[in-house]
C-alpha cells in the first residue's frame, strides 16, 4: 500500500483555505501522525483521504490509483472517529458484524473474523453487550474491532483516544501501538497532543495553519527542527532565548545577561553572517546541565517535582530558564546552582525568519 498526496489543497465554501498545498508519500506499513495546534487543517487533511471531504486541488493517490472522485466506500480505508459511531442498539458482536453482513459474507466467515480479532483486543468477553455498558476504552476497542474486519489498506483515526481520561488514555496508546506491530497496517493518525504523536508515530507531520512544518521521524523532530514553532510544539518546555552574536579573539559567542556560550565549532562560518545581531538560542531542558563544575551560576526560582526528575525554573538576571535534574539532587528554591551549556544539544534560530540556522 502506497498513499501519496500531491499538492493537496483544501477551500472550504466560505472561501477559508484549511490546507495548502500538502506533500506526502506513505509507504507501506507506516504509522504516520498529523500533528498540530486546533484547526490546523488534520482532520480536514484526514476527511479527503477518507473521501469525505472533497480536495479542492491536487492529487490523492492510492497504490498509484488516483482517488480524487471515487466514492469514500470504495477507497477501501476504514476510519475510526473520535465518537467511535458505535450503533447503540447492537451487541459488540453485530457492531464488529455489521459490515461484513452487509456485504453478505459466509455467516461462518463472519463469525470467524469476529472472534479473531475479539481475540486480538481482547474484547472476546464482551460481544454479548451493548455498547452503553461499556467503557470508553472498550468502546474504543469495539471501534478499532470494526475498522479492522474491514482489512482496509489504510486505518484512518481522528483522535480516537480524545475522549477518554488521562490514564485511560496512556492505557490506550499502549494498546494502540501493540495493535499496529501485530496488524502491520499502514495507519494515518490524527492528534493534537504531542506526546501521543512522539510515541506513536513511525513519522510525524508538525501542522500549522493549514502548512506542513516538518515531515519527520520523532527522534529528528526533536532534535533537529526545522523551526521555532516544531521545537516549541515537540518540546513544551525547550527555552527560547534571545542573544546576541558576538566575534571574541575569533571565536564565536552567542551572549546573553552577560552569560557567553561558546558556538559549536561546525557553525562558526555560518554564525559569521550574523555578528552583532540576535538570533534565538533553543535549549532543551536536559542542555543545561546542572553540576558542581559548571561555569555559570543561577538562583532556583522554583521547583516542581516530577517523581525520579525536578523541573527547576532558574533566573539568570530576570530570565527563566527551565532545566531538568535528578530529584535525587534534592535543589530546592532559593539555592544558588551552578551549571553549563551543552552545547551539543543546542539549536539556533533566525530572529526573525525563526527558521533554524543550526
Ligand atoms: P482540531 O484539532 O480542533 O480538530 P484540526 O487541525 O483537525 O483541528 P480542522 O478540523 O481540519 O482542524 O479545521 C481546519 C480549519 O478549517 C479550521 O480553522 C476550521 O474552522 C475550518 N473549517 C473546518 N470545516 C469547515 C467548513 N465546513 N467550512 C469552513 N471552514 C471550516
């Protein structure tokens, strides 16, 4: 299965662009997430694959096949919502049945599939009841149940894990993942909850305002984003600071209340162009490494405690930087600390373009 999108573009009736000109090939097998703040065109993206949404311009292949005009039912992908559209008055059986009965399959055929992949999301217990004496994470089950009988080339989901609590959710996510290494489905995922994309997806795509930002496994999003909305998107906490570029007997200097972190060597050349100006630093929380050694020195503004990990809040003449330490160290408010800057782990944007440079 091969999913290609080719300039997809999306105008609504009122004249509102909700994508613009959407680039991506899927291969086979991929677990790939639309990623993004609200109403940043993913379900709307997600509708056209299904054939639910019509494309305004470009082109929806699938195995090749041009899919612009074919009807939704017969593009062969099954979509899970984020209300699961479970028929209330229907056993789990006939929920998972109920395609395959339209299609007029073998009843034992039927009956087979069923308890199979009951098996799979174990739900075999539950086919007798209705789904309003489920759970949420079951009722998502039974949902999941019925796209997967389909055996669709590609599984469709929009936010299927929305509307359960936060540890259901965590629950879910798990299943979700362990689902896809068994089915080896190719899956197209809609979410706008970043650590659901980072854990999921074999590759994500970081939307915003109907543009795509970055198309990228989770582990280069991370750490090599191409802008300062995908850094700050993937990582909530990454600290974005102002500095300004300094030239010091050569060497290249990124300075701020009257801290300079020394460039890293691979971008001195580039860093040349912009001496004198401001260029935005981005540090991961774990980049400021907290030690005795450290060359710099910052008063602990606040602590929050995250179990094995503290999120300290350090104030460097009135700016807060957000560093991450073992709670062992047991730093508390008001301590004076001293660290270093992992340069390594360090990003550079423009100011003003906040495209990265490094
Ligand atoms: P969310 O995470 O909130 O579901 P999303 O990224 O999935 O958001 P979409 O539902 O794709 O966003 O919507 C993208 C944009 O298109 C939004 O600004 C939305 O208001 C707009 N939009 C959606 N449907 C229509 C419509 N029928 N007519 C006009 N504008 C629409």
């Amino acid at each position: 299965m091969k999913l290609q999108l080719k300039n997809i573009s999306k105008v609504y009736e009122n004249g509102f662009t909700a994508v613009k000109d959407f680039n991506l090939n899927v291969e086979d097998k991929e677990f790939i997430v639309f990623v993004g703040p609200s109403g940043c065109g993913k379900t709307t993206t997600l509708r056209m694959i299904a054939g639910l949404e019509e494309i305004s311009s470009g082109e929806l292949k699938i195995d090749g096949e041009i899919m612009n005009n074919v009807l939704s039912k017969n593009r062969d992908v099954a979509m899970v919502f984020q209300n699961y559209a479970l028929y209330p008055h229907m056993s789990v059986y006939d929920n998972i049945a109920f395609g395959m009965k339209i299609r007029k399959l073998p009843k034992a055929e039927i009956d087979c599939k069923v308890k199979e992949v009951a098996n799979i999301l174990n739900i075999y217990d539950l086919l007798d009841r209705k789904p309003k004496t489920l759970s949420g994470g079951q009722r998502q089950r039974v949902a999941m149940g019925r796209a997967i009988v389909r055996e669709p080339k590609v599984f469709l989901m929009d936010e299927p894990l929305s509307n359960l609590d936060a540890k259901l959710r965590i629950q879910m996510r798990t299943e979700i993942a362990k689902i896809y290494h068994r089915l080896q489905a190719t899956i197209v995922y809609v979410t706008h909850d970043q650590t659901e994309a980072m854990t999921l997806g074999t590759r994500i795509v970081v939307m915003k305002e109907g543009v795509i930002q970055q198309v990228d496994t989770p582990q280069r999003l991370y750490h090599h984003p191409k802008n300062m909305f995908v850094a700050g998107f993937i990582d909530t906490q990454i600290n974005f600071i102002d500095t300004v570029v300094k030239r010091i007997n050569d060497k290249i200097y990124f300075h701020f209340n009257g801290i300079d972190i020394i460039s890293p060597e691979s971008i001195e050349n580039v860093m040349e162009n912009y001496v004198d100006k401001t260029v935005v630093v981005g540090l991961h929380p774990e980049a400021i490494l907290i030690c005795q050694n450290g060359t710099e020195f910052a008063k602990v503004d606040v602590v929050e405690h995250l179990g094995p990990e503290d999120n300290l809040y350090l104030n460097l003449s009135g700016t807060s930087i957000r560093a991450k330490v073992s709670s062992e160290l047991n730093i508390k408010v008001g301590e004076n600390v001293r660290f270093s800057i992992d340069t390594k782990q360090m990003h550079v944007f423009d100011k003003i373009t906040e495209q990265a440079i490094y």
